[in-house]
C-alpha cells in the first residue's frame, strides 16, 4: 500500500474548512457513502425494523435486470444487516426462499467470514447458502458475483473459478460487479498476477458497451499494480490508457452523480498515483459530495478523512505546480523506468 501511505497522508489542517473557491464543496458538505434515493428509504424502514422497502428495492431491481444496482443494494443492505440484523432475521423468517433474502444472506454470510482469521474455513461452511442464493432466480448475475468472491477466499482451483465465471457472464456479459469478483480471483495478491489481471481487464473493457462500468476494470488492476510493492514491471502507457479509458466513462455522467462515485473517487487515487494531479481535481470536482470507502479505506480506518486530507493536500500541490511547472511529479512519466520505486515505506 505505499501509493496511499506516501500520497494520502494525515494533514495537520482542521477538519472544517469553508466552501471553496475552485467548485469543490466544504468539508462538512461530504458524505460517504451516502446512500441514492432508492436505497435510502430501505434503509430508513431497516432501521425501524420493517424489511418490507428493501425486499421490494431487490425485487424490483430482479424483475427489471438491474444489476448493477442490485449488487450494490445487495452488498449494503448485508453490510446494514452486520450492525442491525433484527428487520433481516424477520424477512428471512417470514420468507426463507426468497430469492433476494437468499441474495443478502449469502452475501452477508460471505463478508462475514472474510473478517475472521479463521476465513477458510468459515467459508467454506458457508458453501450452501452461496449455492441456495445462487439457485434462487436462474437469471440473476449477482449471487455469481458472491460465488465468485467465494471462490477466491476458499482458494478454488481455476477449474472451478472457470465454471463460475461461465455462470455468471451467461447470465451478463458486462455485469461489472462479476468482471471485479473475477479481476481480484486473477490478481498477484490472490491466484494470477499483474499480466493476467490486465489482459483481462483490457479484453472485457474492449468488449464491452462504451458507456458499461467495465470500462473502468483496467483502472481496477491499475490501483491493484500500484498498491502492490512488488511484481512484474507494467508499462507507464498501460497504466495512463486505463486511467484515460476510466476518465472516458466519467465523462458520461454528470457531475455529482452518486452512481459512479466509486469509479470516481478510484480514478482520482490512481491519477494521484501517477502525479496526474489537474486531471485527479477535475475527477474530484466530478466526484462533488459522493465520497467512498473504497479505496481510500485501503490505508486504515478513516477513509472520509483521507478522502478530505487529499483534496487539500492536491488544491495545494496543484496550486504550487501552477507557480513552480518544474514541480516533479508523484510518479515519474516515464516508459524508460516502467515503475517509480516505492517511497515512504
């Protein structure tokens, strides 16, 4: 993690700061996380104890083929249900063969084991609700985005991360949240490397439509390459066409749309990463209120804070390298060294 230990670092600013001038909003005006106007009221009724909103939001999302929102609906409600589970022990009561309670079981069960030291084995005692959310609705891409996070913590041959995959593209060719499940399968950290994960991300973003998320995969094994401190060298030209690809896909969404933030606030860490600082504040001012966990949580446990200490830190870096054009760059662009060294270890 040395990108976001050297480049996110803790400001000794205060915390509250006024608007400011260059469009970004005040400190105390950013939220993360924050939940669209769909997920909200689920939310809201969770909290009250009624299960019914959110069974309806999943439903609704199962019979319309929205994927992408069901798996980012899925994974929060699951992450509610972790602090807050009596309004999800009542639905999966009243209703155990429902195909979206069946979806957030297998994925709170799934984020659970991934805490615990013992997550092997967790895991795979938890194999059969991943194979029930699974058989729950023969459309649904998303309880194979679970299967395939599953697959990777049990450590699954590539034989059967194979077949999985298989399941979950014939159901979406494009579902991002699947392409990300088998991107992290296939990188250095877990059962592949730095190369398979680009080639992969690559091919997918190629194929896929211009405006899917997929576009923004090669970003995702761009953040995985430069948080690594080791590995195989990958191009500076790969890793500037994946932010350009991922900065292509922004522009399509207007600003302060809570629908990209993730892919948003991901770009800006890498742009960082690669000391492509005007295009990181353009990203930021795009990115408006819409803060998210990922990625800055990759360097410990504040990442709104992180998130705020950078966008001073680069107001101010942006402001000295508009008075001083010589300033060096984050990271060297430079095909002839391939990869900066690490720095502030």
């Amino acid at each position: 993690m040395a990108l976001l230990r050297a480049f996110i670092h803790r400001a000794r600013m205060a915390r509250t700061t006024p608007h400011l001038a260059d469009g970004l909003p005040a400190d105390d005006e950013v939220l993360l996380d924050a939940p669209d106007e769909r997920l909200a009221p689920a939310l809201a009724a969770a909290g009250l104890g009624d299960h019914g909103p959110a069974a309806e939001l999943l439903a609704a999302t199962r019979q319309a083929g929205e994927w992408e929102d069901r798996d980012r609906y899925a994974a929060r409600l699951a992450a509610f249900a972790r602090s807050r589970d009596e309004w999800f022990a009542h639905w999966c009561a009243t209703a155990p063969d429902d195909p979206d309670a069946l979806l957030v079981r297998a994925e709170l069960a799934v984020t659970r084991s991934w805490q615990s030291p013992a997550r092997v084995e967790l895991l795979r005692d938890v194999g059969p609700l991943v194979r029930a959310a699974a058989e729950g609705d023969s459309w649904d891409p998303v309880p194979w985005r679970v299967a395939l996070d599953h697959a990777r913590g049990v450590g699954a041959d590539h034989t059967e991360f194979e077949r999985l995959w298989g399941e979950a593209v014939r159901r979406s060719p494009h579902h991002y949240g699947c392409h990300v499940a088998a991107l992290e399968y296939l990188s250095a950290v877990w059962h592949g490397s730095h190369g398979e994960c680009f080639d992969f991300a690559e091919t997918a973003a190629q194929d896929a439509p211009s405006g899917s998320l997929v576009q923004a995969l090669p970003l995702r094994a761009a953040y995985g390459y430069l948080t690594d401190d080791g590995g195989a060298v990958v191009s500076r030209g790969r890793l500037d066409a994946a932010a350009d690809r991922a900065m292509a896909l922004s522009s399509r969404y207007a600003p302060a749309d809570p629908r990209p933030a993730e892919v948003r606030n991901l770009l800006t860490c890498v742009l960082v990463g690669l000391g492509r600082r005007q295009d990181a504040l353009t990203q930021l001012r795009l990115i408006g209120p819409y803060a998210t966990s990922f990625p800055w949580d990759g360097a410990g446990d504040d990442p709104l804070g992180r998130f705020l200490d950078l966008r001073r830190d680069l107001r101010r870096e942006v402001a000295a390298a508009q008075a001083l054009p010589s300033t060096r760059p984050l990271l060297p662009r430079s095909e002839r060294a391939g990869r900066a060294p690490a720095r502030d270890h």
